[in-house]
C-alpha cells in the first residue's frame, strides 16, 4: 500500500528528482548513455503537447532506453520505486510518518528501521479534519489536530534520541501543520514541538534524493541574500534588518546582498551559492500553483520569480531559506498530491534544506527566528554528517516563543524541508 501511495504522489516535480539523482551517477560510469538518455528527456520536455501520437512515441522511447541503463551491472534498479528495504534505511535518522486522510479511512503508516506499522486514527475523519482547518482558529485546530492525530501517532512511534520525524501527508492532511498541534496552555507539554523535532518530505523518493546531496561543514560557505525592502502596492514594506545583520554576522564577506533585484538577476546568480536567503512577499495561487512565487521588481513595475521559472542546474545547494508568506502552504483540490509549492521546488532543484512558512509570517518573529537561526546552524552537526538545520530552526522557533510568550499564529508557520 504504501508503495502504491509513493508512486500516486509528487509525480510532476518525481520525474525531474529522480532524473538528476539517478542521472549524476550514471554520467559518472556511462557518461553517452547518460548523455543520450538526458537529451531524449528534455527534448519531449520542450515539445508541444498537443499530440498524442508524439505521446506515446515519448513514452515508447523512454521505457526503451530504461532497460537498456538497467542491463548495466549495478543499475538494476534506474528510474524505479524504492524497495522496501530502501525504505526504511531513510528512517535510519528517525522515524517517516506518512499520515492518510479520506472519506474511507485515516491513518498513518509509520516507518520506521526495523518495520512498517500502521497507526489507525479512529478520532479523525476526513470530513471533521476538513472543518477543522477551514473553520476553527488556529489554535482549536491544532489542539484538535493533537488531540485526533499527533498524539496517539507519537505515543505508537519509537524516536531515536534525536527525536527527529519526518512527515509526509497526502490530500487533505497536507495542509495540517502536524509539526505544531498542540495545547498551548502555558505550562503544558501536550504539543508535538515538546517531543519531536519536525520536518516534512514531499515523497520518499525526495528524502532520498535530499540525502544523496548531504552537506558537510568543507563546503563553501558562500551566501546569496535577495532582500525587497521596499515594495508596490498593495503589499507592504518589509523590515530585513534583522535577517541581513545575522546573514552578514554568519557569513561576513562570502555574503552576496542584492536589494529588489529582477528575476532574471536572480536565476542568473542562484546556481553559484549554496546558500541563498529570500526576505520578501511570497505569493501562493491556488487555481495554478506552479505560478506561485516571490515578489521581485522589473525595471520598478512588481514582477514574480515563479515556481516555474526554477529549472536552473545547482553546482551543489545546501540550505534555501525563503522568509516570505505562503512558500510552503499545499496546495488544494486535484493537485494537493503534487505538493506543488515554492519550498518542495527548491528542494527539487537541489537544495538538501529549506526553511519555508505555510502560512503568512510577522515581519519581527521572521527577522527574530532567521536571527538566531543563523547563529545556531553552524555550531554541530547532525549525527551522521552535514549541519543540524532543523534543529537550529526548531531552537530558533521555541526560543522566540518563550522569550515572547508569543502565540501559534507568529511561530507556528515555519517549516523545515528536507534530509537532516
């Protein structure tokens, strides 16, 4: 089942990942196969799409040069869905939960090194959930949301001693912010932040991908900081003072600021920075999401750098950090499965991090949270390798929630996207 579910999901942005993870080591021992196989895939990538016969003929041609990789020694597997074995080596840094949510049924299947369980979520259903997140204040939605889901699925869930989860969420339960569903009394530690450090995949095979990117501290700390200060109506103007004095106190002269750039600025610089910081508006479109993007300038006039404007070849991406409204917020309706959104995108793209909001952020908890972000991800590393970022942004969360006393609504919206 939970094969069937991998292989239904993420389809769109699957075939570009699974293409550039697979594709980066077959260039290395059969680099004109890779060649061939790559030219094949972006020419049909281009073409117009209005024949059906160019269609099949695409398909046809593809399945054809599949088998001919897989007939290499050591590339059995090219191009197909994770084995189960596969699957749970991703849960080696903690525990993947992938929670269901339909009419028929909600659960959650927890993976975990050793085996695959399914968690039955009897207080949830699919029509409750739904009113939950489109009717009540935050704050009864993700007590709520505690309550039905969260609890009962970490009580059944072992972590290890860096209490980090994973989550990937189809449908509807997309758009539930697992990793912040509490009860926020003060003094209560009946919330998910209190016993686990969160963060959401889009896919299995993106975990995967994230991975097979892993950082490490011998890379070059070189930093693209995209700021928009200044901004048309009707949005407001933006306090980056906070996010550019931590950038500049992190990175010092490796740092790159440039101030209300076009895009065409933009994707001509992003490949040669692993690090790249946006402080700007984000905009998410529900009817079309792959227009969904960060609010730029063009020559004064506002202009977007769109979801689909993101095709440009990383040298090596380590951490993206979007400081912008929406850029992580699923998407609704037929494409919720997609998880087409700004942060999945730039994941895509290559980069092993990225820290996103799922819903509209205070300028200060967004300057604070970058703030002390920055001053943390640097100081370890994770267990296995590569630096600690959702713990520095899970620190840098409840560190502004205590000090502030703050409510869900300022802290609750940020994510982290990715491997470790």
């Amino acid at each position: 089942a939970l094969m069937y579910l991998e292989t239904g999901r993420y389809v769109i942005t699957g075939i570009t990942i699974s293409s550039k993870a697979d594709m980066s080591e077959l260039s290395k021992t059969e680099p004109e196969l890779a060649k061939r196989y790559e030219e094949l895939r972006r020419q049909y990538a281009k073409a117009s799409k209005d024949l059906e016969k160019r269609e099949k003929y695409r398909e046809a041609r593809e399945i054809q040069r599949d088998e001919q990789i897989r007939q290499i020694p050591g590339w059995q597997t090219f191009q197909l869905a994770l084995s189960e074995d596969a699957v749970k080596y991703l849960a080696m840094e903690g525990p993947i939960v992938v929670v269901n949510a339909t009419p028929i049924c909600c659960d959650a299947i927890v993976i975990t090194q050793e085996i695959i369980s399914v968690v039955k979520l009897h207080e949830m259903t699919y029509k409750k959930l739904a009113e939950y997140l489109a009717t009540t204040t935050i704050s009864d939605a993700l007590l709520r949301l505690w309550t039905v889901a969260v609890e009962p699925i970490l009580a059944a869930t072992p972590l290890t001693p860096s209490r980090r989860v994973w989550w990937l969420t189809t449908g509807i339960a997309g758009r539930a912010p697992f990793h912040a569903a509490s009860d926020h009394r003060p003094g209560s530690a009946n919330n998910a932040s209190s016993h686990a450090i969160s963060s959401y995949i889009p896919s299995l095979k993106a975990l995967h991908f994230s991975r097979s990117k892993r950082s490490n501290s011998a890379q070059a700390q070189m930093m693209l900081l995209v700021t928009m200060s200044t901004n048309p109506a009707p949005h407001h103007n933006l306090d980056t003072s906070y996010e550019e004095a931590a950038i500049t106190k992190t990175f010092g002269t490796s740092k790159t600021h440039i101030a209300h750039p076009t895009p065409e600025d933009v994707l001509s610089l992003l490949p040669n920075f692993p690090f790249v910081h946006f402080a700007c508006h984000g905009a998410s479109i529900a009817y079309d999401p792959s227009q969904s993007g960060l609010l730029l300038t063009q020559n004064n006039p506002p202009a977007m750098i769109t979801i689909s404007d993101l095709e440009v070849d990383l040298i090596e991406g380590a951490i993206a950090y979007l400081s912008a409204c929406f850029t992580a917020e699923q998407p609704d309706g037929k494409l919720a499965d997609e998880a087409i959104h700004l942060a999945n995108s730039f994941q895509a793209l290559g980069f092993q991090h990225v820290i996103g909001t799922i819903w509209g952020a205070d300028d200060r908890a967004a300057g604070e949270v970058a703030r002390v972000f920055y001053e943390r991800v640097f100081e370890r590393e994770s267990g296995v390798g590569g630096w600690d970022v959702a713990g520095a942004l899970h620190g840098a969360v409840k560190a502004y929630k205590d000090e502030e006393n703050a409510d869900v609504v300022t802290w609750g919206p940020f994510v982290h996207i990715g491997s470790s």
